[in-house]
C-alpha cells in the first residue's frame, strides 16, 4: 500500500512563535517520517493584506530558519516556498471556476476578517480556494490541521468532489454505475467512498489544543502583541511570561485555583514532563504555589526545549547554503509532482 500523502503551510510571519510551534510545527516534526510529507511557506496567502516586499522577503528567510531549527528535516519531508511552484495559482484559478461564491462567503475566516475592512479584496473571499489547490496539487490526502481549519478543509473536500464530478471519466462512470443517471448536483454529494482524480483530504487533528496567547484572551498571534517568540533569548521570554495572564479566581496567593481555566498550565502541558504538569496541578489547586513561583517552573521547562532550537538557528543563519539549498531541491520535486497533476488535469478539462 502506497505511503500516505500530507501537505501543509505556514505563512511567513518571521520567526515562529511558540504557539505556531506547538500548534502546527512541532506536528510536523513527528510526522515527517511517518508519511510522505511536503511543507510550504505560503507566500501568496501572506499578500492578502498590506505588506513591504523586502519585509516578505526577510520574513519568509526566517521563517525557514525558524522550521529548519525546529526539526523539520529537507531529507526527511519536502520543504519549499509556494510561490516557487507557479501551479499552485494555476490549479487555484481552476477551481474559481467550479466554487460558488456563497460557500466562500460562509467560511467563518473570510466573515471575521472582512468584518475589520473597509474595502474587502478579492484574495480574502477566495483565500480557501488557494488553500484547496495548495492541497489538491500534490493530491495530498491528509492535512494536519488545528480545529479552527476544519472548515477550510471542507470546502476543500467539497471542491475535489466537484472537480471529480464534472471532469473525471472514470470517477463519474463510477456514479452512474452506483445510481444511474444522477442529476449533476446529486453527483457532487455523492458517497466520498468513490476514488477520483484529486482525493477528498482528511484532516489529521494535531494533538495539542488550540494555544491561547498571553492575555488570555485570544489565540497567540503576532498582531495581537500575545506571543513568545520561540528564537527570543530567555531574559526577554520571562519580561512576556512574568505577567501573563493566569487564573482569574486567584487574587491572592492563598486564593486555590483552578488549573484547567489558566492558560500557564495548558503551557506546562505542552513543555514540561507528566510528573512536573501533576505538581503544578496540585500546587495550584492547594495555592502551594503563587503564580509567578508557577511561571518559574514553566520557564524553566521552556528553555530546556527551546535552547537547542536558538542555537541551532544561530548555526543556519551562519551558513546561508543550509538555507538554499534544501529549498531548491524541495521547489524542483514539488514543481515535477505540480506539473505531472496540472497536465494531467487540463487534459480532462479539453485545455490544451
């Protein structure tokens, strides 16, 4: 049985911060070598909104210095930049074709984010459609995905079932030998079991919850201000950690809390060991401990995971063939797997 196919991205943002690691990354790294993997920095998702381009350019060298550092392995995966592997545009632009504009219009991304501008572009309505093709260009059949991406893979899931319906052969064959002469939108709903051209991808949930960023409030992103970043040195994670947000119930010292509501503890789960993640549950329950004597715990953990990671960005920053090379390599197998799946696909759809 063929191995397994993923595909996942990463705006360039700059350096990661540690809830892009945890979230999305730090999967990664695990799975590699479990399936046949390929990773990209998405850079065209990253011109939706206004950007500088020599700031593009810097964030997205780091950000490959950031996954680099963090274990994700040229050998082991394909690592490359999107907008070095033209089709990806090309498929998009196919599937703008067959992809009503209500279901884009629905997505919950595209609703919270038109809702903060005044002038709406178009690469925000038809961002998931991107993501789509992203996906369905290497025929990828699993996604690591958090909860909140779910949605996005739908439509995905929805855009290969309808592709399949208008353009495969063998695929619509396959329905009419199942219920006979369908109508067409009764072919586009039918049982996934079906095996088309382009795969229905399933998502691949990643083990850790949804991080929250250090007011608490919000998911961890950079626009926000709520984040650590994971290349900071440790004087500069603890001025962030030290007044993070914690229990709300814990006013005083002596005040027990409770460790399930306090974001301190979900970051204990996610770097300290099991038997240091009990403790804290117990001191926090007990008020044994004060916040800050927990965040001291959690920095500590912390920089245990994350010394080794700066260092050895330090070492590919020093060294930019460490950087370019494997790029190159992972743009020139992904544009040979893209160019095989865009042939293929014009061909079915009478373009030349």
């Amino acid at each position: 049985m063929p191995q397994s196919r993923i595909f996942s991205g990463i705006q360039p943002s700059g350096e990661l911060h540690i809830g892009n690691y945890l979230g999305a990354v730090k999967n990664w790294v695990s799975l590699q070598r479990q399936y046949e993997s390929f990773f990209c920095v998405v850079d065209y998702h990253a011109i939706t909104g206004p950007y500088v381009p020599d700031d593009l350019r810097r964030r997205t060298r780091d950000m490959v210095v950031s996954l680099l550092a963090s274990g994700v392995d040229p050998s082991a995966c394909t690592l490359f930049i999107q907008s070095a592997v033209p089709e990806h545009t090309e498929l998009a632009w196919i599937f703008n074709t067959i992809t009503p504009i209500g279901e884009l219009e629905r997505q919950t991304q595209f609703k919270e984010k038109s809702a903060r501008q005044e002038s709406i572009l178009a690469g925000i309505l038809n961002y998931p459609v991107l993501q789509a093709a992203d996906i369905l260009l290497y025929k990828a059949n699993l996604v690591p995905v958090g909860e909140d991406q779910v949605q996005h893979l739908e439509l995905s899931r929805e855009i290969s079932r309808r592709w399949n319906a208008k353009f495969d052969p063998a695929y619509i064959a396959a329905l009419e030998a199942r219920s006979g002469a369908a109508a067409e939108s009764a072919k586009e709903s039918s049982a996934e079991d079906l095996v088309g051209f382009f795969p229905e991808p399933k998502a691949l949930l990643t083990p850790t919850r949804r991080i929250m960023g250090l007011d608490g409030q919000a998911k961890m992103s950079k626009s926000l201000g709520n984040t650590i970043g994971l290349l900071e040195e440790p004087k500069d994670i603890w001025e962030k950690l030290r007044p993070a947000v914690t229990d709300p119930a814990r006013v005083r010292k002596t005040d027990p809390g409770t460790p399930e509501i306090c974001n301190i503890y979900h970051l204990h789960k996610a770097f300290s060991d099991p038997a240091t993640v009990e403790h804290v549950a117990v001191q926090c329950r007990t008020a044994g401990w004060g916040c800050i004597d927990c965040k001291k715990v959690l920095f500590e953990s912390m920089d245990r995971e994350l010394t080794p990671i700066r260092n050895r960005a330090k070492e590919i920053r020093s060294d930019p063939s460490v950087i370019d090379e494997p790029l190159a390599r992972g743009a020139e197998h992904a544009r040979d797997i893209a160019g095989d799946t865009m042939r293929e696909t014009k061909h079915m759809m009478g373009l030349t």
